[in-house]
C-alpha cells in the first residue's frame, strides 16, 4: 500500500493481527506446500523488490543501484484471511522455513471482528488457560498408618454408576415386592461427551466409535460415549455397538426421526439418553452447525435440507416450565424404551443449577445430571457466549453435591462434571479431583480431539475454526478433503490409548490415598489447595 | 495400628483376662486409650438382664445432673457398681470424676412399650445425655443398653485395668471386647476410643478409614438420630453393622457385602448375584477401602470377624467349644487360651466372616461367595 493511499477504518497491519508467519528465505524452497495447506489462506506466493546499491569508496559516480525482484511468502492482512495460528505450514514445510509467531502485544485485530454487524463466531475453546482444577492437590496420602495401594498390583474397580440408584431399603423392598427398578448402568467413570455426527467430520466419529468399542470389547472399560446432537448413523442404531452409546436429544430434535423409526429395530438398548438443556461453552444458547458443514450425508442423518445452518433453539421450544421440560421429557424418553433405558439432563453450569438438581430429586425417573461448566467446548458459538457466560464447573459440581448430601440422596442421582476437563493436559487429576468433590464421573470433548486426533486447538485462541468447517486435521470438517487427512484407525489407537492411561494414572492418584475397591466420590477430605478463598468456598483444605 | 482382642465365653470371666492379651500384644498400642465392651454379665448384673446399664464418666456436677434428668425421666437406680480410683496419680491416665456403671429400672409409663420403642427410647436417652455433657464437658456415656458395659479411658491398659480396679469380683462376663489404641490422625477423646455402640451392636476396628467422610456423609443424611458422633473414622463400621442388620434387616452374612462387596466377575457368579448387585450399588457410598479387621458382636452375642477387601491388617480366631477369642495377634489368644489346639486356629481372609454364635461351640466362616440367607 502506497503512503499516500486512504485506508480504512479496517485496514490492518501485520503488528495488528493475533499470528505473525516468520519465513525464512534462506531456507524457502518455495515448494509451494505451505500455501496450499493453509486452511485460510493466510498466505500466498508474493512476489518482493529489491534495491541494491554498491557504494564505492572511490568516487561518487561509481555508485552503482540495481534492482532485483525475489520469491517469497506473503501474509495477508484482511479480516477473513488472517492467520490462525494452526501451523499447519509448519507442519508441511519440508525444510523448516516457516512458522506462525503469536503476537506479544494487543491484536487491533479483535476490534475489527464484527464486519457487517455480524460478531465473531468461532469454534473451540473459552481461550483461558486457568485452571482451578489445576490448582488442587491430593493431600491425604496413607503414610505408615495406614499402607498406600499398590496401583500396579492391587485389585481396582474405577467404575460409576450411571442411573437412578434407589436408597438401600426402596431397592430391598421393590427387590421383595418386584416393583419396578430404575435402570443403572455401571460405567467408566470418563466418558465421551456430546460431539455430533456432524459437528465432527465422519473419520473422527468412526475412528471415536471404533476406539470405544475396542476399549469394551477387549479391554473390557464399559466407557461410553455420547452423541451430541445430530443423530445417530443408521447402522450404528443397529448394531450391538449401540449399548456403548448414550443416545444425546435436544432442542434441535436433529436425527430423532431416525432414532425414533429404528427403536423396533434396536438389538440393544442405547446406554442412556441424554436431553441436552445446556452447554458450558454457551449456555443459554442452543446449539449450531453452520451451513458449510451440512452436506449430503448429515443433512440426511439430521433429516434437513443441504447447506443452511442449523441453530437449534436454546430451549425446548414446546415445553415452557421445568415440569413439561424436564419431568415430562423424561418421562416420555423412559416410556419409549420401556422405562429399560435411564434418561438424565444435561445442564450447563450455572447458579440455577441447584433448582433443576431439586426438581429431579423429586423425578423417578430421572437418572443423572450433567452439568457443563464454563470451560466446556464447541464446534460454533458466539464469542462472547464462550469467553463470558458460564459457571465454573468445580464450585457448581460441589453445591450440588453438598445439597443433595443434605438431603441424603448423594448415592441416587450421580452428578457428572464436564468443561475443561484436561484443558490443560492434567486430564486425570481433574477427573479425580472433581470425583472428590462430588462428581460420579466426567464427560471429555476437547480432550479427546486434542489427544485421540491431534487437534490443534489451544487456550490461546489458536486454530478455532471448527465452525468453519475447515478444520485442518480433519476432525471438524465434512470436505473429504480434508477428513481424509484422519485415519479412523488411528484415531481409534489414540482412544485406547487415552484410556488406559487415563485408568494407570487415576490408579496413581487413588492408590496412594488408600482407595481401590470403589471411585472415591465425594472423599474431600484427600483435596487441598492453596487459595483460602477456593478452599472456604469448596469446603476443602487450605494448604500451603 | 490398634490391637484388639474379644473373648466368648460360656462361664463368665473377669475383663482383666482381656487386658492381659492387650498387654502381650504391647507392641501395637501405645497408651493412648483403651475400650472395654462386656456384654452377657455374669455377678450382680445377671440378676438384671433386662435392665437397662448407663456407663460413663461424670464430674460430681456432672452426677448431679444426671440424677435429675434421669429421675424427670422415671428412671430408678436398682443397681451400681462404685469404681474408687487411687488416690495416687498413675502415669498417662488422668483423673476424672466418677466412672458410673449404673443399672436402672423402666419408667413406669413405659410400661407396655414394645421393644422396638424402648429400644429407640433408650437410645435417645443416651443421645440425650451426650449432648448435655457435651455442653457442659461434665458427661461422658458410652452406652446405655440391658447386659452392657463400657469403660475407656487413656493409658496403658494394664494401668487402666488395675487403675479401675477391673479384677473385681462383681465385674465378669461372657463377652468382652478391648482394644488398646493407637493414637494417629484424631486428637486423643474419649468418644474416639473404640468399642463403638448402637443400640446392641458393637464394632472394633483397627486401621484408618480411607473411604471415611463419603461413609459418614451417608450415614448422617439418614435421618437416624444414633448415627452421630464420628469423634473416630472407626465409628462407622457399627453403624454400619446396625444400618445392614436392622436398617435393611439383612442378616451379619451380608455386612461384608454391604462393606466390601464382591467385585463384578464374581459377584456375577454369586447364586445371589441380582440381589447382590442391587445391594451394591444402592450401599454404594458405605463401601469401605481398608485397612481394617473389623470385630463385632450383636445385640444376641453372637461375635464375628471380618477383613477388608484387601485383607491388610492381622486378625485370628481360635479357642475351644465354650471359649473362643479373636485377636490382632497369636500371642494374644496365647495369653488367654492356651490349652487350645493351635492348628484350629483360623485367620480370616478377605472374602470371610468368622462367626461364633452365642453358642460357643464353633467358629463358622462364612464366605462372600456362598449363597446368603436372604429375608426375602
């Protein structure tokens, strides 16, 4: 751009934006490679002058100035264009010549997000790498007293329940009397959240689902796995591999037609039904996949025409009071698997959330509840849903815990935790430690991404293009160009993996406070940390 | 870790031979308490089966207290047994007031309760007790209950013994249960000292309780005034026996399973295993984790022994028909029977209960993975 150009309001500088590509020229090959990957085109070709000037130190007319032109990378500096910072550049460069470098300083580029009054939608994460989560440690360590477990060789039984658990003396009586008893399942106590078939491109769904079948099949983890909402693939519905699954339905009823034909035809009942209310990533709101992911195939999975997006109301919009949204649902999902089938909610996290706990407490037939915290994830949302709405997860799983302590039903209707689970990659000390404070288990999204295919997405606003449909690993997308970067097998290694790690480390963290025979829910003695006010507030130790 | 010793025994005997085995298995305890149940008396109390037994510690204000709310009660004194302490300190055990062991007649209007009300009512009566002495930190009751005794107190026990003067004549019984302490997490209070009692159930442990808060959680959201306390993490494992036995109305075969329930693949081949799943997951939150060796004995005097899942903590059964005792160690049943045959002794392992019912004539092990006798 010339000095003397009129610029706009918009117009940005490369200091403006959040990445900055750092190229090398002297060991560009210009293969081309890295803006071809470039899932934005945030750089191309460009073409660069040169003045050279040879001064003599004779006389001044032997000066001489020349001119050259060279071949390099340009970053581009428009809105729509700008780099993300996924390095996938980085990744295909042969010769290590280029990289995205985040800007230390403010991004001017934030400001400018809202072109035609539309704000900045993304997918991804809250961006925010704090953690309470992070911050509690496992203080009650069996020293001499009492021995500390043998992780590596003691017996173990990490398993939740997933279900409405009568109190002891209903389960006798109804035992004696053959009254009905809700279903439970025994479960692992980490399970794969609601990522839709849709949200996430076909190879991840099949490598996810492949991975979970393995892990109970041969490894014999009952881990499960959620939907999401966007159906189920017809075959899936089934098959044998439908027990593994928990059957998500929310204000979108996408794919329900489908699941709903093919009840009669189930050979297994589905693990649970989950009715979404609420996601931590953007509570309030309903969920949304963006036109340039709705292709063929999920636009029929979801029984919907091609290529327009699809919000899903934020709340079921037929039912207007928590007695139709929450007792009549599940009542009416029970009833159409025979009441064989437990049916909970999920919520997002919220100060509310103690009045839904409350009203289902009072539910026969509500089996869970999920909440969501604030650190959950998405494939699409408005940014500001997900950098300023929400709750922690860690002080709304422990009220709603100590309430129903309270009123003695802590073993009746197990509470799962999910959002920011690992966002930092201390996956099974969060796990642990929100079992402690309560939780029957938890629920992972990101995680799974990041460690079963390598999705680059971090807290610091890298990447987040899921809604785009452009991820560049191709977890998120629905273009068999890019999916088919993601070998289902791998992906489904990656799931096996992440488990059994999982499960060796929880044994670490549990072994030494002394506990193998059950999952030490609600054992908040063993939690510490080192912030007065999070320990008050969480009813836990305060250690320094 | 503690050290326990119980005896079952068909003529009665005085609690010093229960010391005695405490005193051999020295090693494990360190005079921070001792805890003594005697139960099925012999002496003066085995004219008074059914009288109901107050024991406890009180100051002379504390006595003073008592007297009057007992009588506002309808509670008559029919019988007492006075422990005069020496007057010369003896080293780690302080002085108190009055050790009360005190046999009382029913109130009149309870006259044609039935048992399960009186029962109650005498549990709230101690309850009661408690919490005025707990005010004004000049009572202490350990039990109050027909055929019971219980004294503790801190110190060696073979000081505490003959500090109390338990070699009495008057002093005998057909069960008794000890247990010489081991200070560890909790500060040193008397309500921490093993045996615990509930209404007729008595446990001793030793070995900490890991799984401790989410047990006691549940017990106290119960809503079941008896299930208070928790002065030591040992206190649930009576509350326990007393939820399984009288709560649920299971029999003591299933307390293991209540405790420390058979792990899916073989709870699968259990001839139970429907029944026992549904007790699983529903006692979830009563799931213990060890280490501890659990002895008990019921409101019939039946005595029994049971081990964590993991069995990491000693425990052995041996005797002859018409004595048999349990202990921490070997040397303590030495001490007590040993003209027994040594290789009848027994040493419970983690899927067992080894029982003595009041009988006295065998040990029986019940096993986890044998089929339960079932009130259904």
């Amino acid at each position: 751009m010339s000095a003397n150009r009129t610029i706009s309001p918009s117009s940005l500088s490369l200091k403006d934006l959040p990445w900055q590509i750092d190229w090398k020229k002297d060991r560009c090959t210009l293969c081309g490679q890295c803006t071809a990957v470039c899932p934005v085109h945030a750089i191309e070709l460009g073409v660069f002058r040169k003045r050279n000037l040879v001064t003599s130190i004779h006389r001044v007319e032997d000066n001489q100035t020349s001119f050259e032109t060279f071949y390099g990378i340009r970053q581009k500096t428009t809105l729509p264009e700008a780099c993300i910072g996924c390095a996938m550049c980085a990744m295909a460069c042969p010769n290590d010549a280029i990289e995205p470098k985040p800007n230390p300083g403010t991004p001017r580029f934030k400001f400018h997000l809202n072109q035609d009054g539309e704000p900045r939608k993304r997918g991804g994460r809250r961006n925010s790498t704090e953690s309470l989560l992070d911050q509690i440690k496992f203080i009650r360590i069996s020293m001499l007293t009492d021995p500390a477990l043998d992780a590596g060789r003691h017996e173990f039984e990490m398993r939740s329940l997933l279900g409405r658990v009568l109190p002891p003396e209903e389960n006798m009586r109804r035992l004696r009397t053959n009254g009905w008893i809700p279903p439970v399942r025994e479960i692992y106590p980490l399970i794969i959240g609601g990522m839709s078939f849709g949200a996430l491109s076909p190879t991840m769904w099949e490598g996810l689902q492949m991975g979970v079948a393995y892990l109970n099949e041969e490894l014999g983890m009952p881990v499960r796995i959620s939907t999401g909402e966007g159906g189920c693939p017809p075959r899936l519905l089934r098959s044998r591999f439908l027990k593994y699954v928990i059957l998500q339905i929310a204000s979108g009823y996408f794919g329900w037609d489908e699941i709903i034909h093919a009840i009669p035809h189930m050979k297994e009942d589905p693990c649970a039904i989950e009715i979404k209310y609420g996601q931590g990533a953007k509570p309030g709101d309903g969920g949304l996949l963006m036109w340039h992911k709705v292709n063929k195939l999920i636009a029929a999975i979801r029984g919907v025409p091609q290529g327009i997006s699809l919000p899903s109301p934020p709340t079921h919009q037929t039912q207007y009071s928590i007695e139709e949204s929450v007792a009549k649902m599940i009542q009416s999902m029970s009833m159409a698997w025979g009441f064989r089938v437990p049916v909970y909610p999920k919520i997002s996290a919220s100060s509310t959330s103690l009045a839904v706990l409350n009203n289902l407490t009072r539910n026969d037939f509500a089996s869970a509840l999920a909440i969501d915290g604030e650190d959950g994830g998405t494939g699409a949302a408005y940014s500001v849903s997900m950098d300023h709405m929400g709750h922690p997860i860690a002080s709304c799983i422990r009220d709603n815990y100590l309430n129903l302590v309270k009123i003695g039903k802590q073993n009746e209707i197990p509470i799962f935790a999910g959002g920011g689970i690992g966002k930092n990659g201390n996956i099974a000390a969060n796990a642990a430690a929100l079992i402690m404070l309560g939780a029957s288990g938890v629920q992972i999204g990101k995680y799974v991404m990041q460690a079963a295919a390598g999705c680059i997405g971090t807290e610091k606003d890298r990447c987040n293009v899921c809604n785009l449909g452009i991820c560049p690993k191709g977890i998120t997308s629905q273009d068999p160009r890019l999916y088919r970067r993601l070998d289902p097998e791998t992906v489904a290694q990656r799931v096996v993996d992440l488990f059994v790690s999982f499960d060796t480390e929880l044994k670490k963290i549990v072994a030494p406070l002394g506990r193998s025979t059950s999952l030490p829910i609600g054992m908040s003695d063993a939690l510490g940390i080192n912030d007065y006010a999070a320990a008050e507030r969480l009813n836990i130790k305060y250690v320094v | 870790m503690c050290r326990l010793f119980a005896l079952t025994s068909k003529e009665p005997v005085s609690p010093m031979e229960a010391i005695k085995a405490l005193d051999v298995m020295k090693e494990g305890h360190d005079g921070s308490g001792v805890g003594i149940m005697l139960r099925d008396l012999g002496g003066p109390f085995e004219e008074m089966k059914d009288a109901p037994i107050l024991s406890g510690i009180f100051t002379e204000e504390g006595i003073r207290r008592l007297d009057l709310f007992m009588m506002d009660q309808g509670f008559m004194t029919k019988y007492k047994v006075s422990i005069k302490v020496p007057k010369t300190n003896t080293s780690g055990i302080p002085r108190r007031g009055l050790y009360l062991i005190r046999a009382y007649e029913y109130p009149e209007h309870w006259d044609g309760l039935d048992k399960g009300e009186v029962e109650r009512r005498l549990m709230m009566t101690r309850l009661k007790i408690r919490e005025m002495g707990e005010e004004k930190r000049d009572m202490i009751v350990f039990s109050f209950w027909p055929d019971t005794i219980m004294l503790k107190e801190l110190g060696d026990p073979m000081d505490v013994g003959h500090y109390l003067g338990l070699d009495r004549k008057d002093l005998k019984a057909r069960v008794i249960m000890a247990q010489g302490r081991q200070n560890t997490n909790y500060a040193i209070d008397l309500y921490a000292c093993h045996p615990f009692f509930i209404k007729g159930f008595t446990t001793m442990t030793n070995g900490e309780n890991t799984a401790f808060i989410p047990i006691k959680d549940f017990l106290s959201s119960r809503d079941y005034p008896g299930y208070t306390g928790y002065q030591s993490d040992s206190e649930v494992f009576a509350h326990i026996l007393h939820y399984a036995m009288e709560g649920l109305g299971l029999g003591l075969d299933a307390y293991k399973h209540v405790m420390t329930p058979l792990q899916d693949k073989h709870l699968e081949k259990h001839p139970d295993a429907s029944f026992l799943k549904h007790l699983k997951q529903s006692c979830r939150q009563l799931i213990i984790d060890g280490p501890n060796c659990v002895i008990g004995t019921l409101p019939d005097n039946t005595l029994f022994m049971a081990q964590d899942r993991k069995k990491l903590r000693p425990g052995v059964v041996g005797g002859r028909p018409g004595m048999f005792a349990f202990s921490s160690e070997i040397c303590g049943l030495d001490a007590v029977i040993p003209d027994r045959d040594k290789s009848r002794d027994i040493q419970p392992m983690h899927l067992d209960t080894a029982i003595v019912s009041p009988d006295r004539q065998e040990v029986k092990i019940c096993r986890q993975t044998e089929p339960l006798a079932l009130p259904l």
